[in-house]
C-alpha cells in the first residue's frame, strides 16, 4: 500500500492535551521521502509531544497522522514496523554491555545474525573498543551514539530523533551530527526536533517552528531567510565563536 | 496475541535474568531481612514465645518468614519496572515491532524466577537453623504452588506503582505494609493469644489462612479448609491486581 512517491509523513490537524493544557492545537506539516526535517521549539512546545504520536505511544485527540503511508491510529504495527524511535533521553539499557545492547534490539526486531548486526554498528559507531563495556561506563557522547545504534538496526525507512544534541558537548554534538547526515545519504527519512536554531540550520532540508500549538512557519533555510527584512550589508572584523575556539583547543575537525 | 509474544517473551526474559545476575545484591537484599528476622525471632525471642506444639519454633515461624521474603523481593520488581519507565528503554521497547505486552510479561516472570531463588536460599538457611518438615514430595509441590501463587498475585500489585510512581521511593514504599501484614497474622504466634480486634483482623486477612496451609503441609497435619481459603485469597488478589495493572498498563500506552 505504500506509494514511493507518497511523502514519508504526513501530519493534519493533530491535536492533543494533557487535561487544561493544549498542547498541539492543530499541527500541519510533511515531511519528503529521504529528506531531513528539523521540528523547532522552545522547551514545553510539544516537540516530544509530537513525536510519541508519530511513534505511536500517544494517541492524538483530533487530526490524522500517516507514517510511511500508515495511519498512527488504525495500523501502529505497520507504522511500528517503519519507524525507529531516538528519544530525548538515551534509552540504553546501562546494566547490558553495547553490544548486548544492540544484540538485544536486533532480537526484539526478529533479525537474523544479531551479532553480526551488533558488530558493524558498533564498528560504525567507533564503539568497538567499548562495545564489551556496561553502557554505565559510556561517555555522554557514547551513550547517544550507541541510543541511535539501537535505532539504525533493521534499516528503517524512518527515524525520528528527540534532541538528539541536548546536554551534549560541543565534539559529541559534531559526531551526532555527522551521523545524522550519513543516515540522510543512505536515504533514510529523518525527522528531528531541537531547540537550537544552529543544529537545524545545519542539518535540516526543512525546518518548521512549532510554537504555542501551532506550525507558524515550515519550509527550507533559505525560505526562512527571507521572511526577514534583506540583510544589511556590514563590515565587521569575523571573530572565532567561543566553539571555534574549544574545538580548535581540543583538536577537532568541524 | 501478536505472533511474536513468546519469542519476545523469552528475550526480555533473558535481559532482566542478565540484570539480576549482574547485581546479585538484589537477591541476596530480599534474602537477608526475612533471615535476619528468623534469627532473631529463633535466637532472641523464640524461648519466649508459646505456640501451643513441641516442635522447635523455626518450623512454626518458617510459612511466615516465606511470605516476607516474597513481600520484600517484589518491592525489587517494582525498581526494575519503575527503572525502564524512567529510563525510555520502555518506550523504546512499545515503539518497536515487538509485542507490546511482552515488556510486562517479563517482568512478572523475572519476578518470579527471583523470589523463587530467595525463597530457596531462606530455606536453605532455616535447615542450617534446624528446620525440619516430614513433608512428602506432593506436600512439598502443592507449597512451591502456593509460593508461587502468592508470588504472581503480589507480582501483579507491584506492576501498578512500577507503571505509575513518580520517584524509586513511591515504586517501593507499596511494599511495607505488606511485608509487616504477617506480624498481624498466625505467622509468629498464634492468633487466639492476641486481643480482640487485632485477633479479629489476623483471623480474617490473607497471612493466616496461607500460613497455616503451608504449616499444616510442613508438619503433615491436614489443611482442613485452610488450603481453600488460601487459594481464594491468592486467586482473588491476582485476579483484581491483574485488572488494575493491565489498566495502569493500557494509560500508560496510549
Ligand atoms: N504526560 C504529561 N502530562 C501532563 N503534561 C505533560 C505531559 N507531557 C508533557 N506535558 C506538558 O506538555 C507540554 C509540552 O511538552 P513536550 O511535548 O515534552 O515539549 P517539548 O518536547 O517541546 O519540550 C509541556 O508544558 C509539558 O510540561
Ligand atoms: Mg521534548
């Protein structure tokens, strides 16, 4: 039933509460096959909201939401079979090892060869050396690569990541980053939700602002742009950002 | 039933008996208060207490002390639940094409694989104590019934704060008062030499009619209508229990 050519979601309408509080009051919004799509909020727009629809942990009160062409509320399984879900706190099991870890999703995913499946996102991860380590023992950073490990087993077509970057440092921020991007060339569809206006400029081919319930702009960086006054033209002596700076200090190729 | 319940059953299973056999203390936790109990109830109390039989006061005390052990191991079950709520690894586990309700199920049977070793090591402590039973091996049989009737039925309470509490504390403060229900029961002295109302109470709440079954098997007496009513009690709160959890359960998810 799934058309290539259909957008990979497709959301109208969604709504949903949580008793008094409104939280998604009417949210629009597709999202393109193999594209990356950035859902920009402040803290307590509902980004996570939005997302446990999606993911098919929360039912929406008004309004259809079709993943991979499958309607979140009458087909979860099939929607449950298309998606992986990266949430905004890494959900690794810190009693297991890595690789257990990864072993243990491709089992519950009914794959064949799970060690083998652990074994090359460990490598492609740069987990290997820690892959024998409890997951207690991980580094921020690593926690968050081994969390999005988990969410690349069985190849699905969609990922959604909850602030992949909050609470990280700067250089894991860059390695979450450079693994989003490898994902978008595979092909695979990305919907990602953050906070920071720089982590969706550089990595979004579609940004939308969700604020106060509702989508109040969506479309591409240079879209955005324009709904700004044309820029000035300034001359001003380019100083390092204080990230320029630590990244330099601690060896790292931005 | 999705048609991967039992595969998944097994592999959730085979995680939380990994947990627990990475921090043995939980086991040895639950094992060690109903044993220290035992001692002291034997080595400090004992000679004072009167229960009416010649055999030593290990063998009477012993049905009660089980039931303790139980009360406080599944405060464990609870932790465990409460720790994947918290963690995301739940969620994570519901956005997967896993079936659903395998998440739980996994938990109840950890829970009961981890009492059962509890209880084997408290009785292994009450032989070294002097504890003996001229039970048979169906007399023997219809206790680990009991035992594991009594395990599931507290398993299932414990489901419902391990779902919905707060804070580690509120997953476990549920398991107090049911760790000192036996104190008000037949289970370290016999109710007729209690006052009134408390004599009231013990006659008629659960601990009783549980404790004299698994003594009377113990001893070989007959169980009289005590085996019936304890299986009523056992039954009755597992099935309410069941219904409550699976509610609790069916929120959380949707
Ligand atoms: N289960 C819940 N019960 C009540 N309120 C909630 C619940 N989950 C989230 N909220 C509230 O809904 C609003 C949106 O939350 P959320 O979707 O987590 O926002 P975001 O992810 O954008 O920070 C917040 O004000 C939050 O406090
Ligand atoms: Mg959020």
């Amino acid at each position: 039933m799934t058309t290539q050519q259909a957008p990979a979601i497709q959301v109208h309408g969604l709504e949903k509460s949580y008793k008094e509080l409104h939280v998604l009051r009417g949210v629009d919004f597709e999202v393109a096959r193999g594209s990356i799509f950035a859902l920009l909020g402040s803290n307590g727009a509902g980004k996570t909201t939005a997302v446990k629809i999606l993911s098919t942990l929360l039912k929406p009160d008004a309004g259809t939401a079709r993943v991979n062409g499958f309607d979140v509320a009458t087909q979860a399984a099939n929607v449950r079979e298309s998606i992986s879900l990266t949430g905004q706190f890494a959900a690794v099991d810190e009693i297991l090892s890595g690789r257990e870890n990864l072993v243990l999703v491709a089992r519950l995913r009914h794959l064949k060869n799970p060690g083998r499946i652990a074994d090359e996102l460990l490598e492609r991860f740069s987990l290997t050396d820690a892959g024998g380590r409890k997951a207690a023992t991980y580094s921020g950073g690593m926690r968050r690569r081994l969390d999005i490990a988990m969410s690349l087993i069985g190849d699905p077509p969609i990922i959604f990541l909850d602030e992949p970057t909050t609470g990280l440092d700067p250089q894991a921020r860059i390695e979450v980053w450079q693994a989003v991007r490898e994902l978008a060339d595979r092909g695979t569809t990305v919907l990602l939700t953050t906070q920071y206006l720089d982590e969706a400029e550089q990595l979004a081919d579609r940004i939308a602002i969700l604020h106060e319930g509702r989508i109040i702009v969506n479309g591409t960086l240079d879209e955005l742009k324009q709904l700004l006054p044309p820029a000035k033209v300034e001359y001003v002596e380019k100083q390092p950002t204080l990230e320029d700076v630590f990244l330099t200090l601690v060896g790292t190729k931005a | 039933m999705s048609k991967h319940f039992f595969g998944d059953t097994t592999v959730l299973l085979g995680r939380s008996l990994r947990h627990i056999t990475r921090s043995p203390d939980t086991i040895i936790t639950t094992a060690i208060m109903p044993i220290a109990m035992m001692l002291m109830f034997v080595y400090v109390f004992g000679g004072a207490i009167r229960t009416g039989s010649d055999s030593s006061y290990v063998n009477y005390m012993l049905p009660g002390i089980l039931l303790i052990t139980v009360a406080s191991g599944i405060a464990y079950t609870a932790y465990r639940l409460f720790m994947d709520m918290k963690g995301g690894i739940f969620e994570r586990f519901q956005s997967m094409p896993t079936a659903r309700s395998s998440v739980l199920w996994a938990h109840v049977l950890t829970s009961l694989v981890a009492n059962l070793i509890s209880l084997v090591v408290v009785v292994l402590v009450a032989l070294l104590m002097g504890f003996r039973s001229g039970a048979g091996v169906p007399a023997w049989l219809a206790v680990a019934g009991i035992l594991i009737l009594f395990t599931l039925a507290l398993t299932w309470i414990a489901v419902i704060p391990g779902l919905s509490a707060k804070t580690m504390e509120g997953a476990s403060a549920f398991s107090y008062p049911l760790i000192f229900l036996p104190f008000l029961s037949s289970a370290f002295v016999p109710t007729a030499s209690m006052p009134g109302p408390v004599r009231f109470f013990a006659e008629h709440q659960p601990v009783t009619s549980i404790v004299n079954a698994i003594r009377a098997l113990f001893t070989g007496q007959p169980v009289g209508t005590d085996i019936w009513v304890a299986l009523a009690w056992c039954v009755g709160i597992l099935v309410v229990a069941y219904a409550f959890a699976m509610r609790t359960y069916r929120r959380k998810i949707s």
